[in-house]
C-alpha cells in the first residue's frame, strides 16, 4: 500500500466516522429534526458530486439507478431517525456490523461457503451484535437499533448493486441525485414536524458535502490502492473512531459492553475477512503439492 492510498484511505474512514457524529450532534444538539437532516444531507451530497463529476470529466452523465437510490435512501433515512436515540458509537458499530454481515450472509446465499475459521467469525460477529441488543440498563433503544440495521443492510445493497460499476464516482452522483425527490417527499410528509435549525442544517450541510460527498470521492480514489478484503478490513476501524469520537467531543460513555460487543463484531468480521484470504492460498498450495485434484 503507498503513502497515498494510505492516506486516502484514513481520510476516508475519518469522513464516514464524520457522518456519525454530525448527524448525532444535530440530533442532539439542535432542534433539527431527521427528516430535514436528511433532505439537506443527500441534496449537498448530490450537488457536491455533480460537481466533482463535471469537473472531474467535464459534461459527463451521471449513473446509477434507481434501485441504488431507493437503497441510499433508506440508508439515510434509517441513519438519521436511528440517531435521535443512539450514541455515536453505538450507532457506528450497529451500522458496519449490519453492512458487513449483510454482505457475507449475501455470499452464502449465493453459495459462497465458509471455513471453520470463518464461520466460527461469523458466529462471534452475531453473538455481539445480540449481546449488545439484550435488555439491560445500557441497551440501545430498540426501536433505533432495528432503524439503523435497517439502514445497514440498506447499505449493503446499495454496495452490492454498485459493484463493478464501471465509473463509480459517476454512479454514486446519479444515485444521490434519484434519491433528492425522496427526501424531498419524506420532508413533505413531516412537514408538520419540520424544525429547518439553522445550526442543524450547518451540521446537515457538511454532513452531505463533506463526510459524504467529498468522503465517497476520497474513497474512491483510495478504493484503486485497495485490494477487495483489505477495503472491507479497513471500514472496521469506524466504529472504533465514532465510539473515540463521541467519547471524546460529545461526552458520549464508553460502556463496557459496548467494548465487548465491539470486540466480538470487529474481531468476528476481521476473523471471516483473514480466514477468507489465507483459504485460498492454502487450496493452491496443496494442489500444487498434489493433494488437491
């Protein structure tokens, strides 16, 4: 990995750690409601990579589809509503945790299968995303858990339907740019509840522009340094910088049971992830020596 992409890569996970703790500051902090959070976050993401875009390529056409911006746009949503109860970290865990077991449950679907080292990842991975959910006195709120699972897995499929996009920086422009009518008809809908703070669409503007707009681009760019396992190993490393994050600037607990159920999730999925790139390696090495036919 060069110093570039090493770089990128870390302004990439400091930005998508970003959208936890704006959105929960706004949340928290103002009188925004999520809604309008949302709205404003995916129309600055919109505007901000229409202009990468054209910049970047001149008059080029954006991409994407529709099923990839009803799937940002339940991210988003699921995010923002989930935010008004959850702490920074918790959050962040919930959300990365989904996305990835998401995206691995969607292999074995698919027939890929798992080792016993991965499995038995796999199988940590969920014990603590369900020790975290049990009842207890530091138990997130059930009903923004479920929204910010929701908006993981939702996370996920947009992932999933963006693979192999032949420009992604153009994809992702015309995803956000399908999903501003849908925010626009969510902030309708609640219009009622509708509370435009100007601090909070401060928070919800640089949410949009920066951590998510100029992130996803500064992604992007790192995504051409990064092999497949080494991308998805590094996005582990948000939960752990929202939860530091949140600690440090909101004043947010660092419980111990967030630490152990951090522990589980991020060493259950690295688990999967480095049982997954040595299998291969250890299948060639064993035909090369016969055993293998």
């Amino acid at each position: 990995m060069t110093a570039r992409t090493l770089l990128l890569t870390a302004l990439a996970m400091l930005a998508f750690a970003g959208n936890s703790l704006l959105c929960r500051l706004a949340l928290r902090d103002t009188g925004i409601d999520a809604a309008s959070f949302t709205g404003v976050r995916i129309l600055a993401g919109a505007l901000t990579l229409w202009l990468l875009l054209r910049l970047g390529s001149g008059p080029g056409r954006a991409g994407g589809s529709w099923a990839g911006a009803v799937a940002l746009f339940v991210y988003a949503a699921g995010f923002s509503f989930a935010y008004l109860q959850l702490d920074a970290g918790v959050g962040a865990l919930l959300l990365f945790g989904a996305v990835q077991l998401g995206m691995l449950l969607y292999g074995l679907s698919r027939g890929e299968r798992l080792g016993p080292w991965a499995s038995l990842g796999l199988l940590l991975a969920l014990a603590g995303l369900v020790a975290l959910l049990l009842p207890g006195a530091n138990a997130p709120a059930p009903g923004s858990a479920a929204l910010m699972l929701l908006a993981g897995l939702a996370w996920a499929v947009y992932s999933l339907l963006g693979r192999g996009a032949a420009d992604p920086l153009a994809a992702t422009a015309g995803n956000f740019l399908r999903a501003v009518p849908l925010a626009l008809l969510l902030g309708l809908l609640l219009l009622a509840q509708s509370e435009p703070d100007p601090q909070g669409l401060a928070y919800a503007l640089l949410s949009g522009a920066l951590t998510s707009g100029l992130g996803y681009a500064v992604w992007y760019s790192a995504l051409r340094g990064l092999g497949a396992l080494q991308a998805a190993t590094v996005q582990l490393s948000v939960p752990i910088l929202a939860a530091l994050a949140g600690a440090l600037l909101l004043g947010e607990a660092l419980t111990l049971r967030l630490s152990l159920a951090a522990l589980a999730v991020l060493g259950g999925i690295a688990l999967v992830l480095t049982a997954e790139r040595v299998a291969p390696a250890v299948r060639r090495e064993a035909r090369g020596a016969g055993v293998e036919r």
